[in-house]
C-alpha cells in the first residue's frame, strides 16, 4: 500500500516537471517579439474592435500605426481627435485635427412619403432584398428598410422607426464608425462633419431618376431641379445624375437652400429656430431684386 | 422530433408494462421536468424565444428516464434532468449547440453521484410479468459480480439463462434497455421515415459484435459473445437513439462510421476491461467530444471535384 | 438504357404539371410592346432603330452589343414610338424598344409554311450564321447565346450534345408541349447543332414523368432517321434539367469547379432552343416567339394555359388573356417555382426566355418559421453540387470569405435544393446566394489581379 502511493506519487511528479519543461522550452522555442508600443498604442483605442478604421480590429490597427512612418492614413473614428492625439505622443509623432463626423440617413422615403407598391416576403435583409430586386416602392434608389444597417451598428446608435419604416441616427451614440456605410447596399448613408452645435444641412435623398419619375415615386425625392444649386451663394451645391449634393465644408448654413427645395429634400438638423421659409424666401428675392438693379444700373453706367 | 418520440412508443410501452406505475412516474416527472426547465430557462435567463415547442426537450425526458431504473426516487430524476437540460443543453446555447448528448450528460451524472440509487435495479411490480424477473441487477452488472467472484461466463450463463428470449424481455434493466425488439421496430420506422441513416447504428452495433467475435473467439471463459452484447445493457438504446442523436454525431457519412466504430470500442473496452459493467454512455459521450473534429476533417464528395 | 439521374443530392418535390394537357394557344398581339435589350446573358443589345421608324416582323431593332450577346428582332409590325428605359421584372430599368402594334406584317425573307424542312444545309459556318443572325439564346432558362455555346473554343471537341427536355421544375409544362406537339422540328434543330458542333452523338434527356413525351420524341427520332440521335429516360429528380446535373445523368462526367461542359466534352441545349435553331436555319424566322405556361396550385382548369407568345408583350396582358390574375393568387412567379422570380411589376414584359407565369396561394408560398439549425444534415443530403449548406450559411454570417472559397460556395448553382429540405426553415440559399457572390468577386478579382500581374511582368 505505502508502496504505491509512494510510486504514483514519484510518476506524477516526475511527469509533471516533464511537461513543465516542455512548456518552458516551446514558450522560449515559439515567443514572438512585438514592439511593446503596439500593446500601449492599443490600450489608448477605444477598444471596441469594430473595424471603423479599415483594420482588423484596435489591436491591428495599433500594429499598422507603430510600424508606419506616419499617422496620416490612420484614424479611429471612434475615439476621434483625443485618441489621436494620445495615440500621436505614445508614438513621438503629431497628427492632423479632423473634424468630428457622424452617419447621416440620405433618404426620407417614409411610408407616407413613398407608397409601397408590392409586398415583399423574403428574408428580413437589405443585402438579400437588394439582389432580389428594386424594392417595395417604386424608388429604386431608397431605404430598403430591413434594417441591416441597425444590425450592423455595434454601439446602439441605429434604430428603425415603425412608422416611418427608416433608420433613425442617435447622435449621441453614433461614433462615426462607418459599419453602418458599408452595411447598406444602397449607399444611402453618408458620414458627414457633424457641424458647429450638431447644424448641419444635407439632402436627404440620393434618387437619381429624372424629375418626374422620382417624384412620382416618392413625393420627398429630390428631382434635381437646381433651384438649391442656383440659389446658393457659396458654391456649396452640385447637382450630378439628377440629386443635389451639399459640401459641408462650403456650406455657411445659410438655410436658403433648404427654404427653396420644392419638395422638401433638403434637411436642416439643430437649429436653434425652425426655418421661416417666406421670410428667406423674400429675402432670396430681395437680394436677387438688388442685384439686378445694380446690373441694371451697372449696365446703364457701362 | 415528433418522429423519435413515436419510434420511443414501443420502447416506453414494454417497459410501462413491465415495471407498472413506477416506471410511468419516472417519465412522467423526467419529460415534465425537462420541458418546464427548458420554458423556464430560455424564458427567464436567456430571454430568448422558447423553444419548447420543437419537442427537442421531451425527447431528452423521454431518453433519460429510459436510462434510469424504475425505483429510483424522483428528487434523482429532476436532477437529471437539471443537469441534462440546463448544463449540458442550454448553458451551450440551446438545441443545435450543444457538444455532448443532453440526456447520458444527465445520466452519467446521476450514476457518479449516485450510484447506489443508479444501481438498483429491484424491478417494481409491473402491469405483466417478466418471465424471469428475478434478479436485482442487469444482466451486464451480474456478470461483473461473477467474474469477479471467479466464476466463468459458461457457469454463470448456465445460471442464468441468458439466451435470444432477452431479444424481448431483458430482466432488470432500465427501460431503455429492456426490449431490444422494441427498440427496434422504432428505428426501422425511424429509417422508413427518412429521418435518420443507419451508418451510425451499424457502426457501432457491428464494431461490438466483431470485437465480441474475436474475444469470445479467444477466451469464451472470460469474454462474452456477440448476442449477449448486442442485447443486453444499453447498446441498442445507445447505437438507435442516442448515438444518432443529429446534433452531437458527425454530418459525413464517413465521420459518422469512424464516430460509430469509435463508441463500439470504447463501450467494448470498458464492458471488457473497465470498472463499471457498461460503458455505452462513457463511450458516446467520449466520441461526442470527437465530432466537431470529423466534422472538420470529413466532408462529403463535392461535384467535378475531387 | 435504365432510367438515368445524377450522381448527388436532389430532392422530389411533387410535379403539380396542371396544364399538361392544355394544348398551346397562340397569344392575341396587344396594342404596343415593349422589347428589352438585356434579353440574354452578357452584354445588352444595342437598338438601332430609332422612334417613329417602322418595322416588319423580323425586322432587326438591335444589334448584340459584345461578343456574348445577341441580335433582337421586332416580334411585330409597326411604328417604334420610343427606345427608352423601363422597368424589368426586378423593378430595375432597362432599355427597351416600345413599339405600337398595326397589323401583322412579316419581312418576306421568312418562311411562314407548316412544311417540315429536313434537309440539312453542307456548310456549318452557313447554319452557325443563320442562328446567330436570328438571335437564338438558349430557352432553358439562362439564355446564353447559341451560336457561342456551338462554337467550342479551339482545342475541344464536343462529344455529346445533350438535349434537355427534362422540365424538372414543377408547374411547367411549355417543353412537354412542343415535344408533343413539334417534336419533328426539334429532332431537326437537333440534326443542325450536330452538324454545326461536327457529328457528335446526340441524346434527348426526359423525365419519367413525361411519358408522352418520350414516346413522341422517340417516334420522331425513328420517322426522320438522323444518325447518333437517342431518346433517354431520366429518372424524375429536381434539378435534373441544370446543365452539369444532365451531363452527370447522361454522360457520367463532371464538369470541373468553374469549368465549362466542353471541358467534358458536352454541350447542352433546351428542347425549346433546338425549335429555334429549326426555325432559325429552316425556316429564317428569328427568335420572336416562345411558350409559356399560366398556370398556378388549385388553379381551376380553364385558367390554365400554353401560349405561343411574342416577345416583349408585357406579363399584365398574359395575365388578361389567361383570364385574369386568381383571387387566390398570393404571389405570381415568373418561370417555376424553384428558380422562377417573383414578380414585383406585371408591367414588366416578356422576353426571349420567359417560360411560366405562375401563381401561387399564400399556402403555398408560405415560409416556415426559422428555428435552430440542429445538424440534420438534410441540405448537405439534398445538393446536387455536393456542397454543405449549412456549413457555407455559418461561414457567410461569420463573414469568413477564405473558408467559403474552401468549401466551394462560388460552386452553389442556387437550384434551392437546401432551402427545400431545411426542417428548420433556414434562409440558406438566400445567404448562400450572397456568399457565392462575395466568393466570385474575390475570384474574380484576384484573376483580374493575376492578368494586371503578367502583363507587368511581360513588359
């Protein structure tokens, strides 16, 4: 009896300081070396693995960050410009300021806006639904509504309304991440500077359909008339394949824009005052008044 | 599932008749069990949609009282059906997820927490007669005992009459283990129905009988022989039922034959070999562990590739 | 020869031919048309009529627009009133000729005789032009253009040309019929393309199902006495009638992972292609017309049809002359019930490939609540290209593009044999079908990548 405990004892303590070799041995044997920066680059991100910043996740792209020679092709859109700035000195270098963005809906075909017009009974997915076919309204360019775009986004900042059927953007919440961009398959949505006070303008529509077959299908389409284009003081509006698009860095948040669009395509988020569109209205034509009885006159004079 | 709990009838039937109201209680109180654990579970902790109506849980009840005896106290089964349902079901993520099979995860647990109350297989009275209704052991656990008293298998086989009648009436077993005829018709409509292929069976099944062949061949002293291994115990609940089981047995029909030779071996081994007189729930579950590796490792043959 | 079938997976959903016994009818002409370009695979036509040109039946409105593309013809006399984009069955606009209906005028080069043509012209290049130049695609369902698929690329030798006369998709009936009622044609559009394709040996694969069929089509081969041409009994299993499914069943060969049945020595046409090849070569009358079946689940009898269609007459007006769209119809497909497509837009108009218009009950379309995935293996069982649907459907929601392309997602021929089995009611061929298309864009640019690679290289 004493025997065999004496032996089981001996054989297991025997096997365990051989395993314990072996582990030391492949330890040392297979260790990689990695620049310590990498992990104290890493615990400055924010930690949330979501890929906003084209890499793998925070660790890869902290991996990217120390092994380049500049930071100029990397951002975290999550953390912004404070962890690019702790990220900059870990790394004795400096980096550029961007300005803070946030996903932006382009599309304001709500059920009242643009009537369904088939009923659609695949698969809950806007990937699935936009390779089947157009959609359930006659717009082919608009929300599918299945929501992929909530799914993918991994703070909580997207929510379907119910009855609007679109994404609803929390601006609290959204990091500007981008999941969201390349989870639509209609590229509806845009990441966009967020804005001095979260002001900011933009169409909300990327229909590219001529004038009447875009309207027809949803009454908020935007039918590239130019009215916004025509009337913007800051060059700040380009009408191409039929929408408008507003350059947030041009835009002086004028609102006139938004005061002529004949249907509403053109949104204004954060302002303090709700839009008084006959007053910028009249004043449009004030101004337009003005200027061409100083043409008038100069035309005189000339 | 609805299919398995039809091809159980006949199973549960032979030994409702044979151990009476006892036996009807221990499945009464298993299959409620599992499937109130199951509702409550997904309901109150995992906040999920239940799924109780896939009827995924009754068939876990229904199999893991067939692998209990009939005298055994109830507190027991609901334990069993604690640990195969939350533990070795739900805390995996729910029917489809789980690695080993929920209903012996429930049933090795009792037996080595409670092997006394595991063991007893008093046959309580039944609604008919067993012929032979005599012992108070399993045919496999009796064996043991005798060997290890220095008996040979001849001598105790004279002893106990242990012949093809067992195909029918297997005296003082779980009720799983009773009938292998009935056990049988329920998988031949199991195959009817398409619901499961025979490759995982036959595999196991005939990797028990060839390994009996070639011991008994050997040593008839000490090594049973093919028809006592194939009827006795729980190899033909194990091969029909439970090593079928879709979720814990490999998708290829080559990974479910070694997964079947596998548990035919090591259920031998440990018949032949082992401490515990029968090693089919061991064995299954040991090869359960196995599967996501053939899995990986056997596909089937695609087209014009090769 | 015993009843033939492929080699792996398939499934036996219940035929439901309802409107086998209807014969086919020929189609009223409406007051305008609308002809798509994009009636084929590859690159669209191009229109070269303009509005208020006229046209005679025949008259060419499009030229192919590439080298995989075909001509279009006018499918009825009149005025071109506009060439603009319109809506598809998709709901996504595509050019379109629209032409306004006056009378029915055909190009005289057309022989509009009954008389059956059997003598088989000497010159293949001569026959080859005739059906490039009369646009024939290919009816069973992918409209590739013939002339392509009759033209191996140098260095492979056809050995069996295969006719598919299997109709496997349930509901249909428009191939049953022409075999019954124009098999002699068929045989001699068959004579044709084994010209055109150097005599190779011919067989006409038909279900078991269509036994009328069979002994029409046998009755045929014997009265006209072509050499090399057989009949073969395929046994009833979907998707029979997919391209390396039927040379499976026939030949026993199987056409490598992104391999073309040449590689095998194959080629494979419809039964209603080789009617247009006869027409085509025989007759000079283009690809303008074709069959269709109306039909639906529980339809009565008298709404059922087979119409000779013109192409481009818009699915509203099949539907109105059917007699209307049934009350119980929850969902109209065009084509059958597995592969077809769901139409969103009756305005949309039919093309040189359109085969069925079928509807369907709410019973029947209805899908089942999704649950867990449990392993039965069913899918793996029932795909006819051997893959793992349920293993592919985790890869694709893990998004793990390098295991797919392992485990052969750019294979998937997205028959819905996985979706059919799946007790569980898992969207698999819809993900499925999203991940072939990830896989073959990696594919596909990494080939693209390699060609940039060499080019390099060689400079």
């Amino acid at each position: 009896m004493t025997q065999t405990i004496i032996w089981t004892v001996a054989i297991l303590s025997v096997l365990g300081l051989l395993l314990a070799l072996i582990l030391f041995w492949v330890a040392r044997k297979f260790r990689v070396e990695e620049d310590p920066r990498i992990d104290a680059v890493e615990k400055a991100l924010p930690g949330a693995n979501c890929g906003g910043c084209g890499f793998a996740g925070c660790h890869a792209f902290a991996d990217a960050a120390v092994k380049a020679s500049d930071l100029d092709a990397q951002y975290c859109p999550v953390g912004g410009d404070e962890v690019m700035q702790k990220v900059a000195s870990i790394l004795g270098r400096t980096v550029a300021k961007k300005a803070p963005q946030l996903a932006v809906v382009r599309c304001n075909g709500s059920c009242a806006n643009r009537p369904r017009i088939n009923e659609y009974d695949g698969l809950r997915s806007c990937r699935v639904k936009a390779a089947l076919y157009s959609g359930d309204t006659a717009c082919p360019y608009g929300c599918l509504g299945c929501g992929d775009c909530v799914a993918a986004c991994k703070f909580g900042a997207l929510s379907m309304d119910p009855e609007t059927g679109l994404p609803v953007v929390d601006e609290a919440k959204c990091t500007a991440c981008g999941a969201c961009v390349k989870a639509c398959p209609k590229h509806i949505i845009e990441l966009r500077a967020k804005g001095p006070r979260g002001m900011r303008e933009y169409v909300s529509c990327v229909n590219k359909d001529k004038g009447p077959v875009a309207k027809k299908a949803c009454a908020a389409a935007c039918i590239g008339c130019g009215l916004c284009a025509k009337t913007c003081q800051h060059g700040a509006i380009t009408v191409t394949d039929n929408v408008a698009y507003i350059d947030p860095a041009k835009c002086k948040l004028c609102r006139e824009c938004e005061a002529v669009c004949p249907t509403g395509a053109i949104h204004g988020v954060n302002f303090p005052k709700e839009l008084d569109k006959d007053a910028v209205k009249k004043r449009i034509a004030d101004r337009k008044a003005k200027a061409a009885e100083a043409e008038k006159k100069e035309a005189a004079n000339g | 599932m609805r299919d398995v709990i039809i091809a159980l009838c006949p199973a549960i039937l032979v030994s409702v008749l044979a151990y009476g109201w006892a036996e009807l209680l221990v499945l009464a109180v298993s299959v409620a069990s599992c499937v109130l654990l199951e509702w409550a579970v997904t309901k109150w902790m995992l906040k999920r949609p239940s799924t109780v109506g896939d009827l995924s849980a009754v068939v876990t009840g229904l199999l893991l009282a067939m692998n209990l005896p009939s005298a055994i106290p109830l507190w027991i089964v609901f334990i069993g059906a604690v640990v195969a349902i939350c533990i070795a079901k739900l805390s995996f993520g729910g029917i489809g997820q789980n690695v080993f099979n929920p209903a012996i995860t429930g049933r090795v647990f009792l037996l080595v927490s409670f092997p006394a109350q595991m063991t007893d297989w008093t046959p309580t009275p039944g609604f008919v007669s067993i012929p032979d209704a005599v012992s108070g052991a399993t045919p496999l656990s009796a064996l043991k005992e005798a060997l290890k008293s220095g008996s040979t298998i001849p001598q105790f086989m004279d002893a106990h009459s242990y012949d093809l009648a067992s195909f029918l009436w297997d005296a003082g077993a779980s009720a799983g283990e009773l009938s292998a005829g009935a056990l049988l018709i329920g998988f031949v409509y199991l195959l009817i129905r398409r619901v499961v292929k025979p490759w995982i069976p036959l595999a196991v099944l005939g990797t028990m009988a060839l390994i009996s062949a070639i011991f008994h061949g050997i040593n008839p002293d000490v090594y049973t022989g093919v028809p006592f291994n194939l009827l006795t115990g729980g190899a033909m609940l194990g091969a029909l039922f439970m090593a079928t089981d879709y979720v814990t047995s490999p998708m290829s029909t080559l990974g479910g034959i070694i997964y079947g030779i596998g548990i035919g071996l090591i259920a031998m081994m440990i018949r032949y070999f082992g401490s515990y007189p029968e090693g089919m729930s061991f064995a299954i579950l040991l090869m359960n562990c196995t599967v996501p590796l053939l899995n990986m490792w056997f596909h089937q043959k695609k087209y014009g590739r090769a | 020869m015993g009843k033939l079938t492929f080699s792996m997976g398939g499934v036996h959903p219940h035929d439901s031919k309802y409107a086998r016994e209807c014969a086919i009818e020929e189609l009223p002409l409406p007051k305008t048309v609308w002809v798509s370009m994009a009636q084929h695979l590859g690159a669209p036509a191009k229109p070269v009529v303009a509005p208020g040109d006229t046209v005679k039946v025949g008259t060419v409105i499009a030229e192919p627009g590439g080298f995989i593309s075909a001509f279009v013809h006018s499918p009825v006399s009149g005025t071109v009133k506009a060439v603009a984009p319109r809506k598809d069955l998709a709901g996504n606009p595509v050019m379109h000729v629209e032409i306004a209906v006056e009378g029915d005028e055909w190009e005289p080069s057309i022989d509009r005789s009954k008389t059956l043509v059997t003598a088989i012209p000497d010159d293949k290049a001569e026959i080859l032009a005739r059906i490039k130049a009369c646009g024939v695609v290919g009816l069973g369902g992918a409209t590739f253009p013939t002339h392509v698929k009759l033209s191996p690329p140098p260095g492979k030798v056809a050995e069996c040309l295969i006719l598919n006369g299997t109709e496997c998709e349930p509901y249909l009936t428009s191939d049953y019929r022409i075999m019954l009622e124009r098999p002699k044609e068929i045989v001699v559009g068959a004579a044709l393309m084994q010209k055109v394709l150097g005599g190779c040996r011919c067989v006409i694969g038909i279900e078991e199902n269509k036994p009328e069929a069979i002994a029409s089509m046998r009755e045929a081969v014997a009265a006209l006495g072509f050499p090399g041409i057989e009949v073969a009994t395929l046994r009833k299993r979907y998707p029979q009638g997919g391209e390396k499914q039927l040379i499976d069943a026939v030949m026993h060969r199987q056409v490598g992972s992104g391999g073309l049945p040449i590689d095998v020595g194959a080629v494979v046409q419809n039964v209603g292609t080789s009617l247009a090849v006869y027409e085509a070569v025989q007759k000079n009358k283009p690809l303008i017309t074709n069959v269709l079946t109306v039909t639906g689940d529980h339809l009565p009898g008298n709404l059922q049809h087979n119409y000779l269609f013109r192409i481009g007459v818009p699915l509203s007006f099949v539907a109105e002359q059917a007699g209307g769209v049934p009350e119980s119809a929850a969902k109209i497909i065009s084509g059958g019930p597995m592969m077809g497509k769901a139409v969103s837009n009756l305005d949309a108009t039919t093309v040189k490939g359109s085969s069925a218009v079928l509807y369907l009950s709410e019973k029947a379309t209805r899908r089942r609540r999704e649950t867990a995935c449990i392993r039965c293996g069913k899918c793996a069982d029932a795909c006819p290209m051997g893959l793992e649907p349920f293993l592919l459907n985790r890869l694709y929601k893990a998004a793990d593009l390098e295991a797919l392309e392992k485990n052969a997602a750019q294979d998937c021929i997205e028959c819905g044999c996985c979706l059919y089995s799946c007790p569980a009611g898992i969207p698999l061929l819809d993900n499925i079908r999203q991940a072939k298309g990830q896989v073959m864009g990696v594919i596909r640019a990494r080939a693209a990548a390699a060609k940039a690679a060499a080019e390099a290289a060689k400079k």
